[in-house]
C-alpha cells in the first residue's frame, strides 16, 4: 500500500520496523502482562512517534500507513487515549485518519477517522 501511495505522490518510502502490526492482545490486556517482545515492539513505536513529532510543524506532512491495532496506537500516543479504550475505535482496511497539530492550545487534533469514503462501493 505504502509503495502504491508513494508512486502517486512521488514521494520516497521510507521503511521502519516500528510500524509492525500490534496483536489484539495488546490492546485488550494490562501492560504489565504484555510478553518481552510486545512491550519492545510499543516501546518502538512510542519512540518513532516521539521522534517525528517532537517539533511539529503545520506546514508539514507525515503519511504513515499501517494497520488496524497499530492504527489505533498512533491515535492513542497522538490524542493521549489509554489504550484500553482503544478497542472502541474501528478501523477498517484501507481507512484513512487525519491527525494535526494545533498550534494554539499546543496539541495533536483527530480531524479525520477510519474514513473509508475513497474505496469504491464494492469494497465498502
């Protein structure tokens, strides 16, 4: 999907492992039960968060295309939700969510989500 967006936008990929699909299990269970390699694999994606958002910039935009579950997690770092909550938020494949800064009140709006209004009806 990512290389298909990047085609049409003429636009570099950039690849990262942090962006690796989260199993269900961590949005449903305590931290605290998460095994070694989930509570890695979070850690990674706060950081990479952390670190593409640490100076926000309204005149910049970051496409990041991922999955269901760690969907979810970027809403949850982005919007400060815990992520228990998150399994209320659905994603369907092929949604598009929008998050910006606002620079006012100093924080990460959700303008758009789980939009799915590009697909065509057949695949709604």
């Amino acid at each position: 999907t990512g290389k298909i967006i990047s085609n049409e936008l003429k636009l570099p990929v950039i690849l990262t492992s942090s962006l690796r699909e989260h199993r269900g299990k961590v949005l449903r269970e305590n931290k605290k039960y998460w095994n070694k390699e989930e509570t890695k694999q979070f850690n990674e994606l706060k950081s990479f968060l952390k670190e593409i958002s640490k100076k926000p910039n309204k005149d910049e935009t970051i496409l990041l295309v991922d999955h269901g579950n760690t969907n979810r997690l970027i809403i949850s770092h982005f919007l400060k939700i815990s992520t228990k909550k998150l399994l209320f938020f659905r994603q369907k494949n092929s949604c598009i969510n929008m998050i910006y800064w606002m620079d006012k009140f100093k924080n990460w709006r959700l303008e758009i989500m789980n939009d799915y209004s590009h697909l065509p009806e057949k695949l709604k």
